[in-house]
C-alpha cells in the first residue's frame, strides 16, 4: 500500500490543484490501487472535517470541469484522511510515518519553502527519508542561489537526488510535453531551428491578476523570481535544447543544465539596455477598476510584478538570435505563449507589397487560454486575379481545432491540471518533468545576476497602468531592433 502525504493539506495549493488533481486521477481509474493520501497541517481539525473541506473544494472544481461523479468521491474519500502535525517536530511526525505503513511514501510540501530545511530534517528523524520515500518540493526553493544552496543541502543530507522531485507546474502542461513530440518527433521543424533560419523567439506568460492579497508572498519575490527563474527558463530550455539522446530524465536535463550555462550573464552596464522592471498602477482590468500594486500592498514597495528581459544564448545554435521574454500581473490578457519567429524569405519574387505583404513564417505555440501550436505561411489568394496575391494562413498542428488531426474536427481530451501528471510521475518515481539540483542552480545564478545588475544600477521598476502591456520600455525592447512583440490581431 502506497501513501502521499501532502504537508500544507489545508493550504491554497492543495485544495486549489492538489486535491482537485488527484479527484480526476482516480476518476479515470489512473491512481495505485489502495493508496493513502493523508492531509498534514498544523490545523487541529479531525479528519472528518478536513474530508468535509475537500470535498466543497474538489466539487466546487470537478462541477466546473464537468467531471463530478459521487462514485469516484466516493472513492475518493475512502483514501483521504488527516493528521494534525508540527512538520518541524520529529515526535510530531512518529504518528504520521505509523499511518503510512510499509509501501512507498511520496510526502508533498505545498508549505512555506522557509520551513523546507527544518521539515526535511524532521522527516529523516521520524523515519520518512528512508529508501521507499520521496519528496516533492514546490518552488519557489528558496530566493537566490544562497538560500536555495541552504535549503536544497538540508533536503540533500536527509534524501538522494533521486528521491528528490523539484515541481516547476508548467513542465505539467500538454503543450510543453507536445513541444517535445513537435521537436523531436518530426524531422521538418530541427533543421531549421538555429541562427541560419530563426529571427529570435518569444516567451510571453500574461495574467491579468493582480497581486492582491498574495502580496506578502509576493513582494518578497517578485516577477523575476516568481515566474522567470522558474517557469520561463524552463519553456526557455525546451525550445533552446538539443536533442537529447533518448527520453530518459538525466538525457533531457543535462541538456536543460547545457542551455542554462549558455546564457549569457546580464552585467550592471546592460541591464538597462536588455532588460525591463515594471509596476502596475491603478487601472481597468477585464473591465473592472483594477488598484495599483501600492494599493494592495498598502505602501510603496520596489518590487516589479513585470519583467521583459532579452536573452542571449552563446552557443552555435543560437548565436545572435535574441530571446525576448516578458511576464506580469494585470497584463491585458492571460495568454501564454511561446513565438518561433523564422526570418524573411532572403528575396521576393513578388515584389515588394504590392500583391500582399509576405510575412515571415511564424510558429506560434500557445499554452494558455488555449493549447494550441499553430504555424503561418503564405499562400495564393484563390481566384483568377493576373497579379498573384499572397495572404497568410494559420495551419493549426493540435487537436481540438477544425482540421487539427488528419483533416477532421477532433474532439480535444479534458485539460488537465498540470498538476496531474506531475503527481503520478514523482509517485513513479519517474523525474523526466522535475527540475534537477544543476538546472536551479544555474537559474537561480543567471537570475542573481541580474537582480545584482539592478540593485547595483538602482534600477527601479517603471509604472503601467493596470491593463496594459507592461512599461513602454517593453515594446521599446523589440522594436529598438526593428521586431515586435507579437498579437492576436
Ligand atoms: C505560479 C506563480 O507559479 O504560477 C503565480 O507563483 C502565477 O504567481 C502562476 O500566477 C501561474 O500559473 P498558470 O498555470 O496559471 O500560468
């Protein structure tokens, strides 16, 4: 018998993704027969209250997913139970360790990452570090290279790095995996993915959040830290890598490691020049009046909830092809998207606009609000007009989208939560999706330097109001080098 342990089992993650997550894997039948998932928390509630909790937060999820069936809560409910602990306190941790009995442990820590070294070394005590245990680890692990070194050598002296999952939820989501499958499992895309033929390529993630009250989490952070050291760097890797010799988890995250290494260090003198820090002042987002980050915050405060940066990757493959990237709260949409952008045909035989502009071809892989990965080319204006006119067209390569798979309407499988698949493969020990010790190493370093580059120059974050892109600066960035960011219209 199998057991997950999620530390925090009362907290936002857990009933927002976690608990949610494991509702649908065991409503497709995909969860290891006979396994325990026991909620731990500093809480004193019994385990039939915590079970009452779940269950308005799985409902609440599965109903707007149209995935709720009493049989599978049902189901559901008889794995769950609930232990009130003090994670830090091996005597605390003795009961929990009983209820898990002989199979495997998979303990979760969707708690504070400050508490990461003292729980760990609490978890070796009680007896929950042992060679059938694993550990997964939410990030953000710690706020620099420093604290990250601190946190990760006390999970490192209580567990292997094989018992170690690092969760980055975004390498959970069927577009990034597809981008594997799209790379590597076609020959027409590898060929041309390199200096010679890309123009430069774009990472945006745009929410249209704000801060609101996660401020004390957040201003401690920042955009930078929140979701550029983590989530950006890694769609960064999976786009910049080479191929990796086979799928196993050490051939793909060498290849990351290599790419991470290959960046080029954001010096003081060029922080401005590459790099954007903005904040959100009052505005109107998704139709409402939105408050300034100030606002919420309830006084001013230096953290940026925007960051544009340009990286450069000083290798063969990508050397001189500039990757833009930008991230923000109270953004005008939330879009997530990575852009190929291939260079122009090197002469037109069509003369020079007069029979439609001929666009450079384009592959746009979209992860939110819809998973899609769609590539513009030019085509023949059908008719009989003497002078060929060319127009774009958008040939989707997914499911879901008319024409998506071999010509037909395909119906595109439920969207999981990223978390999902991330919480079968740590319980498989399968660490493929998860971040190793080097890779956030190697972000956490990259990113140092460029918070060392703004503090140094003194670089305050420029305003922009709630709704919009993000500082003029952003746009500045692209279009100084005559390219720009690129929109749905
Ligand atoms: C989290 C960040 O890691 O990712 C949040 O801490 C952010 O600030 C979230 O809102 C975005 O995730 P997603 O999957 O909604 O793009």
């Amino acid at each position: 018998m199998a057991a997950l342990i999620l530390f925090g089992g009362g907290g936002d993650l857990a009933m927002r993704m976690l608990l949610p997550s494991l509702y649908f894997l065991d409503h497709d039948g995909l969860l290891p027969d006979g396994l325990k998932i026991i909620g731990a928390a500093r809480s004193s509630e019994t385990a039939e209250e915590y079970i009452a909790k779940v269950h308005e937060a799985v409902k609440a999820r599965a109903e707007a997913d149209g995935g709720w069936d009493e049989a599978s809560w049902a189901r559901m409910k008889s794995r769950l139970d609930y232990l009130a602990v003090d994670a830090t306190d091996p005597e605390s941790l003795k009961p929990l360790k009983a209820k898990c009995g002989d199979g495997e442990v998979t303990s979760f820590l969707a708690v504070s990452p400050s508490l990461y070294g003292r729980i760990v070394t609490a978890m070796k005590a009680a007896g929950l570090a042992e060679k059938n245990c694993r550990i997964v680890l939410e990030k953000p692990v710690g706020r620099d290279l420093e604290s990250f070194l601190e946190i990760d050598d006390a999970v490192g002296h209580a567990f292997d790095e094989r018992q170690v999952f690092r969760i980055d939820h975004y390498l959970g989501k069927e577009t990034v995996q597809n981008l594997i499958a799209l790379r590597f499992g076609n020959t027409i895309f590898e060929p041309l993915w390199n200096n010679l033929t890309v123009d430069h390529v774009q990472i945006t993630i745009g929410e249209t959040v704000g801060v609101g009250d996660r401020w004390p989490y957040y201003d401690e952070y920042g955009a930078l830290r929140d979701m550029l050291q983590n989530h950006m760097l890694q769609l960064l890797c999976l786009v910049a890598m080479e191929p990796p010799s086979d799928l196993d988890p050490d051939s793909v995250r060498n290849e990351k490691v290599k790419v991470l290494r290959s960046l080029r260090p954001i010096t003081l003198e060029e922080a401005e020049r590459v790099t954007v820090r903005g904040q959100y002042v009052a505005g109107t987002s998704e139709g409402k009046p939105a408050k300034s980050y100030h606002e919420e915050r309830g006084q001013p405060s230096d953290t940026e909830t925007f960051v544009a940066i340009r990286a450069d990757i000083d290798n063969w493959r990508w050397a001189g092809v500039p990757f833009f990237m930008r991230t923000g709260k109270r953004l005008p949409e939330k879009r997530t998207e990575i852009v190929i952008q291939f260079k122009p045909v090197p002469h037109s035989i069509f003369g020079h606009g007069e029979r439609g502009e001929i666009n450079a071809n384009r592959l746009v892989i979209e992860l939110q609000p819809e998973e899609d990965i769609s590539l513009s080319v030019m085509n023949k204006k059908p008719g009989l007009d003497q002078r060929m006119q060319l127009q774009p067209i958008q040939m989707s390569l997914s499911w879901g989208v008319p024409g998506g798979v071999n010509g037909k309407d395909a119906a595109p499988p439920r969207r999981r939560i990223a978390y999902e698949r991330l919480l079968l493969d740590a319980m498989a020990g399968d660490s493929t999706l998860f971040v190793r010790r080097d890779e956030a190493e190697q972000a956490w370093k990259w990113v140092d330097e460029v918070s060392d580059a703004w503090s140094g120059a003194n670089f305050k974050p420029l305003d922009y109001v709630a709704g919009t892109w993000g500082p003029e600066a952003a746009d500045l960035l692209l279009s100084r080098t005559g390219r720009r960011w690129n929109t749905r219209d």
